[in-house]
C-alpha cells in the first residue's frame, strides 16, 4: 500500500523554483518514496529519524529528506537539495 505524502513549506519552497524537468523527477522520486519508503537510507545522530533518498539529474546530484510515520502510513518531505549544507540546515531547520 502506498503512503500518504505531506510536505513541509521549505520544500514546496525550494520544489516551485526548478526548472520543470527537474520539478518533473522530483515528483517521479517522491512517487517511488511513497511506494517504498525504505528506499532512502537512514541517518544515524542528530538526523536518526530522518530518511534520504539520493537521485541523479543531468550529472547533479540531488537528495530528498523524509520521514515515514509507519502507524498513520505518511511520508513527510523536509527537504530538497544538494548534499552542500542539506544536513546543516537540515539540522537547524527540525531544531527550531
């Protein structure tokens, strides 16, 4: 059974700003999270909770930070970007 997806307004923030091809592979990934959501690995520390999926694009790679509430079977977007700075702000982001 698939899972219900949410998203943060960062991601949706940072998603309404790519190109459309890009914007068309996010929506093709998430839709692959949703199916199987252990398909990101987890991290470990500080982020434990938080799963992130990896993809390439044109060369570029790109991550998706999620949760999975496995009792209510959502998928929770958190963040969209590259690995530069993603677990920093990341960090700080679920801090605040």
């Amino acid at each position: 059974m698939a899972y219900t997806r949410c998203a943060f307004p960062r991601f949706n923030r940072v998603k309404k700003k790519l190109p459309a091809p890009l914007r068309a592979e996010v929506d093709t990934q998430v839709d692959l999270i949703c199916a199987s959501p252990r398909v990101g690995e987890q991290k470990r520390g500080d982020l434990s909770e938080v799963f992130v999926h990896k993809f390439r694009l044109a060369g570029q790679l790109y991550l998706i930070a999620y949760l999975v509430d496995e009792a209510k079977k959502i998928v929770t977007l958190l963040a969209l970007g590259g690995h530069e700075n993603l677990y920093r702000d990341l960090k700080r982001y679920l801090a605040s």
